[in-house]
C-alpha cells in the first residue's frame, strides 16, 4: 500500500494511531500538493484588445489583483478578488479556467453582474462559500470599490447551475459599525435546510449571524474576537507584517452542533454551541457562558475549514497547513464540551506554502489559496516573475468531505 508508506514517512506514529481508530474509515494522506492554477499576476479571460482598452484606460491595472478567497465543486473552482480600496479591478466574483495551459480568471455570474455602482451587481465579494447540498454559492459583498462606497454591505446567494440570484440579504445598520469589515463566512444546517450564515467582521471583532429563513441578521460580540497586541507580528520568510485583526477564521462542524473561530492576531481557538448563535434572543453574558477556549497555537492563521472529522488551517510562520484531528480528540476527551486541541498533524512539512490562504474540501481533497499576502502588504511583491508565481490553488489530499455534507456524506469519487 504505497499511501500507507507515505503517511508513514510523512507524519509519524501519530497518523497511525488516527487511522487505527478511524471506524473502517480508510485514511490515507499522501502529502502530495498538486498545484492547479500558479500566477505571476492574475488575468481575466477577456480578448486581447478588450484587456488592452481596459488597461490603457486604467479599468484594468494588474498589479491591484490579489487573489484571497476560493472555494470549488467538484473541482469547478470560484475565486473572490477584494476591490474594496483598489481601483482597476473589473471583476471581483470569478471561476477560473484553464486554456492552452494558462489560468485566467472568467467573471460569475457575468462581467456586468460586477459592475461598480450598480447595487444589483456584486461590488467587492470578500468570501464564497458554496453549499453542495443546492448548488448555491453564497457571496458576501462589502459594497465598496476603490474606497467608495457604492452599495450596502450584503449576502447574495446564487444558483451555480442557472447563474440566477436566489436570495439576498442587506446588511442592517444595526449589525454594523463604522469600522465593519466582512471578511469571511462559514455555513450551517438545521433540519437539511442551510439556514444560517455566521459571518466575521474582523475589525469591529464581530460575529454576525444571517439567518435565510426570516431575512434577519444580529449580531455578537465577546473579548476573544479581538486581536491581541502582543500577538500581532506575523512573520513569514523572514518578513513580518503586523495585524491587530480580530476574528477572521471560522468554521461549523459537520454535525452542526459546534463552531470554531480565532482572531488574526490571537493563538487562541474557541468554541460556541451553535444553539448559542441561533438564537437571536440570545445575549452576550449567555454568549460568554458558553463559549471556550480549547486550546493554543504556535502560528498565525488566517484561514479556517471543516471536514467531516478534522478542521484545517494554516501555520503560516512553518509554511505549512494543520489538520486538528477533531475526532480524536473527542474520543480521548469524552465530548466534543471537553475537547482540546491535541492532534496536530502537518499536511505538507516538504514544500514551503508561503502564506496559505482561504480553504475548502470538496471531493476528498483540500483546496488553499497561496498569496504571499505578507509580501503583497508590504508592498515588495516583484511581479517580474523572477521568484516563482505569487498566486497559486493547489490541492492535497484528506480523504474527507466538506463539513457542509454532514457526517455521512457518500463516499467521494477518485
Ligand atoms: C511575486 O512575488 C515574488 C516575491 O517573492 C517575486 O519575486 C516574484 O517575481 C513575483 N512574481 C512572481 C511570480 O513571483
Ligand atoms: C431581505 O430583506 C431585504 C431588505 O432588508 C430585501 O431587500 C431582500 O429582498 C429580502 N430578501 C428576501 C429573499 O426576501
Ligand atoms: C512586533 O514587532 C515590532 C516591530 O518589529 C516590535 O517593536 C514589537 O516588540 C514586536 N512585538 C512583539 C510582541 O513581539
């Protein structure tokens, strides 16, 4: 079995012991990153002289392009690139696409349904998630392009299939301050409906529900949704970018019983009882009642998901992404109340990630964005190409499905 030899050599004792107890559940890891799309700098599938016209008359300036957000169904990948302080971005929800053995970016659901300005449009999608329950990609829009502020922020949902918008909710201002920033989303199921959307503002450390069924949304906010000064130097080869970012990694179990969230500038992870986040009546002492922390890390993270038995996330000071083994730990801690952040594995310790990003599984694999994020805000991204490409999607295999499919999913297709 040439997957068990590369688990073995790759992770040690530790992934052993995980697959003895993985209830005829067989694992395998192999470790091995495909990378799907690379770019030096990113480009839109538009004919040669529309992308000359766009970049002559300064619609298109390359060098703003920044890949962040992604997520895909079986294997059709969405990306999100922010325009919220940057001008010259055309297109901010897009899929990607491959020809002649380049990548490009093809604007969702069209180019016009990204117009700036026009609030029907999509304006600055900062997350998608999309739920392989229906087929619906859900957008979250900041509503501000080049520091304008076009449109109120909102959840637009889509059908994938008929490009058709399903549903949206606008952003009240109850739920936001001058400081919101949304930045990311995680999905949960109640009675086999998606219902809720938890959603972070990450610089007014906010976590804010959306719940589809009444069009509603409200709002929690609790101290470990802060960033922590002493915790805010990031370094990454060698280069240190400092954040007082607050909650920005979140993401449900499969059970939909949990949630697990941390802040950017924070080592600590938590966890709240979806049954808490639900409830719109709930408070901020009954929030402070049953929320916990269940553990520390040892690197900055930006990005979080769920599979049906670990979540993922990155290490950014290792270049490298974790898998906590959650499963694992409930059994040696009793229940998911007392559980602890103890099994830690690293999914690729050969090949250096630099800065890992947004994640999501789908089909037994784990997809990532890699941006070199703290070179981009530090402004020494070189986009000569001299350093290998600045933006990749790659893949590597975990033999699990998507949190959203629940805790039986069928089994995935080679
Ligand atoms: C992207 O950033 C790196 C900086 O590491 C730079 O050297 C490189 O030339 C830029 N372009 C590409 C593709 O890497
Ligand atoms: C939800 O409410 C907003 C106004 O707050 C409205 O614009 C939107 O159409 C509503 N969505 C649905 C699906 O009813
Ligand atoms: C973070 O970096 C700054 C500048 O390099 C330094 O002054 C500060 O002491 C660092 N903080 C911590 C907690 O390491």
């Amino acid at each position: 079995m040439m997957a068990k030899h590369i688990v073995l050599s790759v992770f040690g004792i530790c992934v052993i012991i995980a697959i003895a107890h993985a209830n005829g559940n067989c694992q395998n890891i192999e470790g091995k990153i495909k990378i799907m799309h690379e770019w030096v700098t990113l480009d839109y599938d538009f004919p040669s002289p529309m992308k000359r016209s766009l970049i002559d008359r300064k619609l298109l300036i390359p060098e703003n392009l920044v890949l962040v957000n992604m997520d895909v169904i079986r294997g059709r990948i969405f990306t999100t690139i922010v325009r919220t302080f940057k001008p010259g971005i055309p297109a901010s929800l897009n899929t990607v696409i491959k020809r002649n053995g380049k990548s490009f970016l093809k604007p969702f659901p069209n180019l016009r349904l990204n117009r700036a300005g026009d609030c029907k449009s999509i304006q600055s999608a900062s997350s998608i998630k999309i739920d392989p329950n229906t087929n619906y990609l859900w957008v979250l829009d900041e509503g501000q392009v080049n520091n304008i502020r076009f449109c109120r922020r909102k959840l637009v949902i889509f059908c994938i299939r008929t490009k058709k918008e399903v549903f949206r909710h606008i952003f009240p201002d109850s739920v936001l301050s001058e400081s919101s920033v949304l930045l990311d989303l995680t999905l949960d199921r109640d009675q086999d409906l998606t219902r809720y959307a938890y959603v972070v503002d990450s610089i007014a450390s906010k976590l804010i529900v959306v719940d589809v069924v009444v069009n509603k949304s409200w709002l929690f906010s609790h101290p470990s949704m802060e960033g922590e000064a002493n915790a805010g130097n990031i370094t990454v080869n060698g280069e240190t970018l400092f954040s007082r970012g607050g909650i920005n990694s979140i993401s449900t179990t499969s059970d939909f019983k949990f949630v697990y969230y941390f802040s950017i500038a924070s080592f600590k992870t938590w966890q709240i009882p979806t049954s808490i986040l639900r409830n719109r009546f709930a408070d901020s002492i009954t929030f402070d009642e049953n929320v916990r922390m269940i553990g520390i890390r040892q690197h900055h993270a930006v990005s979080l998901t769920s599979g049906t038995r670990s979540f993922f996330f990155p290490a950014l000071e290792i270049n490298d992404i974790l898998k906590w083994y959650r499963k694992q730990d409930i059994l040696t801690d009793g229940s998911e109340e007392e559980v602890n952040l103890r099994t830690l594995q690293r999914l690729s310790p050969t090949t250096a990630l630099n800065f890992a990003d947004g994640m999501h599984i789908d089909n037994g694999f784990l997809y990532f964005v890699t941006n070199k994020f703290h070179k981009f805000r530090l402004g020494t991204l070189d986009f000569s190409g001299d350093d290998g490409p600045n933006f990749t999607i790659g893949k590597i295999f975990v033999g699990e499905e998507s949190y959203l499919l629940g805790t039986h999913p069928k089994p995935y297709k080679k």
